[in-house]
C-alpha cells in the first residue's frame, strides 16, 4: 500500500534520526574492550615520545624565532587532528545491525546470511568480529592498534589517522635533520660545550626519534596507498582477501562517488575527524548501491557489459 506524503515525511525523519543516533553512538567499554587498552597505551607512548623529543628538545628552545612559531603552528595542526582522529577511532561504534533487520525486508535474497553467534540476518558486507564478539557493518578489519573494529561509521576517522600520523612523522623528519647533525658536529668539534653529558643524552634521544620516525614512515607509505586503493575501489580488506585478480566490486559506483560513502559529499570537510550531517558517511551501512548485474543463477553473477 502506497504511503501518503506526511507519511513519508514522518518515515524520512524516523531514518534520519536513527542514522544520526547511529553515527553519534560510541562504544560501551565491555571487558574486552578493557583488556585491549594496553595497545593504546603502547601508541600513545611511541606518539607522545617523538612528539615530546620533537617539540621540548629540538624546537621549544627556539621559542618565539619565526622559524620555530612556523614549523611548530604546521606540526601541531597534523598533531590535534591526530590525536582527534585517533579518539574517535577508538570511541566511535563502526556500526551495528539495526534491530529486527532482515525479517520485513520483502526479499528473500537479503536473509540468506544470518549470524548465529548475534542471532541477526547480516546485510551485505557485515561480518561477524570474533573479538568485538558482534557484527560490524561494513567490517573492514579489527585493529588492535585501536582496540576497535574499522567498520562503516569509524573507517573516515582510520583512513585520517594513517594520514595525520604520516604527515606529522613527515614534519619531525624534514624538521630534525640539520638540528641532529648541528647537535653531532658541535659535540665532537667544539670541547668547550657545558653540559656535556645533558647534551650527549639529548642528542641521542632525538636521534632516537628520528629514526623512529622514520621506520614508521617507510612503514606506513604502502600502508596508507593500500587503505587508499580500497576506499577509491569501494572494497574492504576482507573483500580485498577474497576478490578475483583485476576484479571491480559489485559495488564500485565511481571513484568519486565511493571517497564520498566513506569522507562524505563536502570535500571542503574531509580533512574534519568529527561526523556533521555535511562530512558523515553517505548511506546507512546497510543498503548499498551496486552496479547494475544480469542474474545467471541463485550464487552466481556476471557484469553486464
């Protein structure tokens, strides 16, 4: 039976409303979720090391020179987005399936996945998270780097965390260079130097930072094009470990438009770790958009050329 428009009306504003609880929803901290902090801990070590190294031996001494106002206003821009985004990758819930989906859908072919471990029919691209012990929506693999699943609503905030993270290390490699060579060649040419054995130990720890950072850096770089690759194809990693070679995802709907189900349809935002009605995912998370298919039988599908 049709529905008339206030009812409609009244229907778009109840799935407004859900979508925005849902993305709004943060993670309860289960005793799983407890005992997965000491992860965290280890990032916010190595984070606040080389930040601390960085800033309190390399540039604060230089306080207030305009060379130093300049590189420390760009690093700390990277830094709070960071740390923003990092926050909201842990906090952020990546997505549960909505109550009761899947029993009035009016297709069959939607309940032929159910999980019996939630006792929930899974939408298309859910999967079940052994360790969050629940279904993710748009699961793209459980981090323990972040003690959480990257799923449909937190997988902006991943992808921003990679790059926030890489452009920092950036600014701490570039910008530690000459101070470590400057601090080297004084220490061995200059016999003179006071405090000399305060001096060795601070050189050593910023040495230890540089190359801290730049092991992260060359370990991040196919990281990041990798994530990058996925979100431009419309594909997750567990998608990604069962594709054939050179196959596009039956839900690839152009490079644009699968950037925007993910950073959402204001470029202007998607450097913003924080969901607003403008820059959250494009969708619910559980219907999706797919390219158009010609049905050979029950399992099989061939693109439509």
């Amino acid at each position: 039976q049709a529905q008339g428009p206030k009812a409609q009306r009244r229907n778009f504003v109840r799935w407004r409303s859900a979508a925005l609880a849902a993305m709004l929803r943060t993670r309860p901290f289960t005793t799983q979720r407890i005992y997965g902090m000491g992860f965290i801990v280890i990032v916010l070590m190595i984070i606040l090391g080389i930040h601390s190294c960085f800033v309190f031996i390399s540039w604060f001494p230089k306080l207030w020179r305009g060379d130093a106002v300049l590189v420390l206003m760009l690093y700390h821009v990277f830094f709070f987005n960071l740390l923003a985004s990092f926050y909201q990758c842990i906090m952020t819930d990546p997505g549960v399936v909505p109550p009761n989906w899947g029993f009035y859908m009016g297709d069959e072919t939607k309940r032929r996945r159910y999980c019996k471990m939630c006792n929930v029919w899974k939408p298309d691209r859910t999967h079940h998270c052994s360790i969050c012990n629940r279904c993710i929506l748009n699961m793209d693999h459980h981090c323990p780097w972040i003690n959480n699943c990257v799923g449909f609503y937190n997988r902006k905030f991943f992808i921003q965390l990679l790059v926030y993270v890489y452009l920092s290390l950036l600014v701490v490699v570039l910008f530690s260079v000459f101070e470590i060579y400057y601090r080297f060649a004084r220490l061995t040419g200059d016999p003179n130097v006071k405090n000399k054995t305060v001096e060795w130990i601070l050189a050593l720890l910023l040495s230890g930072a540089f190359l801290m950072s730049t092991l992260l850096l060359c370990t991040l770089t196919n990281f990041i094009k990798f994530h990058m690759k996925l979100v431009l194809e419309n594909y997750t990693t567990i998608e990604n470990l069962e594709r054939e070679e050179s196959a596009a995802s039956k839900f690839d709907i152009g490079r644009r438009r699968n950037w925007e189900q993910v950073f959402g349809n204001n470029s202007y935002l998607w450097w913003l770790p924080m969901h607003t009605q403008a820059s959250r995912p494009i969708g619910d998370g559980v219907r999706w958009r797919v390219h158009y298919t010609r049905i050979i039988d029950e399992d099989e599908e061939l693109p439509h050329e």
